[in-house]
C-alpha cells in the first residue's frame, strides 16, 4: 500500500520531525485558504514520481498566488493521477538537503539502508552519474541495526553526530509499521541544524494490515471495494490492464510486461478457484478503476477451470462492448476448451514474454 505525503507524515511525525501543513481538498478550499500562513508551499498529493517536474510543487507569498496556485494544482493530472489534495506546508529554512532510505531488499532478504549528501534530487538519475556518492548499508533483522553500521553508511563524522539519533528512529518505524519504503527526500538540515522530513515516501505492507488497523483508514475506495468483492488489488502508474490468479504469477506477469517496454495500471489478483461470474466482476472492477488501454490476462488453470475464465470474458465483452486490445494466456485444467471459446475474438498467445510483448505493441499502435 503506497500511501500519499501526508499520510506518510503523520506515520513519521510519531518519531520524526516534519513540517507544519495543512490539507486543503477541491471540496473545502474557499473555506481553508483563510485558514492557512503565508508564505507557504503547496504540493499536489499523488502517489506517482515526478511531482515536481510536473508543476505540482508551487511556493506561494500572498492571498492571490495562493487561490491561483490551488486552483492551478486542483486542474492538474499528474501520470493520469488527477489532484484531489493539496498539502500547504510552512516553509523551511534549508541550510542542507540530504537524501536517506530504508528498503526492504528482497533479493538477499535483509533491509537496506540507503544515504545520499546530495538531497532533493532523482536518486535513480544521479546512481547513474555519480553512483560513488551513494551509500548503501544491510542489515540483518535478527541483528538489527548497530552504530558502526550507521558510520559506514554516513561516512561523515560531523553528519553521524546529527544523524545518528534520526536514523535509529527512522528504522524503529520502518521495522514496527511494517513497511516495505520508507524515503526521505529532500532530508532537510535546517540551519538551526533541526532535521525536518521535507518530502516522504512510504509504502506498507498491507499483508501486515491485521496488526496495523490505523492504516486502514488509508485504504483508497478502489482497494476497499476490491477486498469487498474478495481481490487483492493495487493501483500502478501505467495504463496496461493485468489480470492473473495468484500473486506470484501476477508480479510475474507486470514484470514481463515492464521488460517489454509497457508500463503496468494495476495489480489485479481474482485468486483461486473463480468461475465466471467472479472474472465478469473482475474485468468490469479493472476497466472502472484504471480506464486501461490495453489489458493481459495471464491464468494458469489449477483449481481455476480456464474454460470459466474464458466464459466470464466472452460475457463481459458482450454487456460491455469492449473498445480496447485483450491479450490471453491460458494454460492449465480446461485449457484448451477455454481457448478455443476465445479464438477469432481476443489475441492469444502460448507463452507470458509473447503476451507482454502483444499487449504493449498493440497499446503503442
């Protein structure tokens, strides 16, 4: 679950310092623009990268740049993401920017620290250009995190004065919430030499949802009914449709489709086991959320019959009329007959890499 700035902040703010803001929202802004201390910094709430690239992030001084400036944000899309929220926040006295994260690193199931001095910018960017200026720590977590761990990640003995104490407070939420992201960037040092968490990107495990119910709240509609009608689904940022059983085999699917040069609108899991009815709901739950222009449909046919699969399909594109490309994978029990029920309507393929390359050379046309 990725969770917007000030939801992520009001996660830091029980350990970690952040800036004064408000939360103004299209409905109430006439009402909250009197409410709010000038000059001040509005930042357009989304959950994609490249806010600030995009114009989401403006610096305001007096009454009218301020209701210019929300009105402005409020109109934007960002990455297909529409402005709903804005946080007005004061502004910081900035002596330094630094950059600093906690990850949770799969491939050698450990968490990794990871330290930049040059905050504020595009951390992929700058590995890239100048990949000796970022630092990288593991850590155990039955070891957990230790001091000298810290000085190999600063570097620096005068920062590792000033950071020692934020760091250990940042793993402690990291570790406690159940998160799978913790970022902060810019870190700010501000000249007072106070450490404020300008920006903030969380994402939390929501497999860890039952231990954690004050995340609930953080839940978007779309998550929430998902769960109603028995999915596990996450919005992305792209505009590819996937549909799978079994979140392996999704991850696998979005994976694919990313290598092929497509970028993913969801992760969509309908489970075990589903009949028609449950696909029909699935696709009609897709195309509402993320308004795909393409979708892959990815089933491998265990204790879910595929010839279902097909059937939910072909009925959902008769009530729907389906104005948008639909690439099928199936393999498994009743393979063949659902197969052969789609042939001549919708692109099959025999192989997932022949699926991801179809779906996003038919998007791209």
């Amino acid at each position: 679950m990725r969770l917007f700035e000030y939801q992520a902040k009001s996660i830091l703010n029980q350990y970690l310092k952040v800036p004064e803001g408000v939360l103004v929202e299209k409905e109430n802004m006439g009402q909250m623009i009197k409410k709010l201390n000038l000059p001040c910094i509005l930042k357009a709430q989304v959950k994609v990268g490249g806010r600030g690239k995009a114009g989401g992030v403006l610096k305001v001084k007096d009454l009218n740049e301020l209701k210019s400036s929300l009105e402005k944000l409020f109109s934007m899309e960002i990455k297909g993401e529409k402005v709903n929220k804005v946080l007005a926040e004061e502004l910081i006295d900035i002596d330094r920017e630094l950059y600093f994260s906690v990850i949770f690193y799969r491939p050698s199931r450990r968490y990794m620290m990871v330290f930049c001095k040059e905050g504020g910018v595009d951390i992929e960017q700058l590995a890239e250009v100048k990949p000796d200026a970022i630092n990288k720590v593991k850590i155990d977590p039955i070891i957990g995190l230790k001091d000298f761990m810290i000085r190999n990640l600063i570097k620096d003995f005068e920062l590792y004065s000033i950071l020692n104490q934020f760091i250990k407070s940042a793993y402690k939420i990291f570790v406690e919430k159940d998160l799978v992201i913790l970022e902060i960037n810019p870190l700010v040092i501000t000249k007072d030499k106070e450490l404020i968490c300008a920006d903030a990107k969380v994402e939390f495990d929501d497999n860890a949802l039952y231990k954690h119910p004050e995340f609930e709240a953080f839940l978007e509609q779309s998550e929430i009914k998902a769960r109603n009608l028995g999915f596990s689904f996450v919005p992305l940022e792209g505009d590819i449709g996937i549909l799978g059983n079994g979140a392996g085999l999704v991850l696998a699917t979005i994976d694919s489709v990313t290598r092929a040069g497509g970028k993913c609108a969801n992760f969509l899991d309908i489970g075990g086991g589903a009949k028609a009815e449950r696909v029909k709901s699935a696709l009609k739950f897709l195309v509402e959320q993320r308004q795909p222009k393409g979708i892959l449909i990815n089933v491998f046919g265990g204790i879910t019959r595929a010839d279902e699969v097909a059937k939910g399909l072909l009925e959902f594109e008769e009530e729907q009329k389906l104005n948008l490309p639909v690439v099928v994978r199936l393999s498994g029990t009743k393979a063949e007959e659902g197969l052969e029920m789609l042939r001549g309507r919708f692109e099959i393929v025999s192989s997932l890499r022949d699926g991801a390359k179809k779906i996003v050379e038919l998007v791209n046309q």
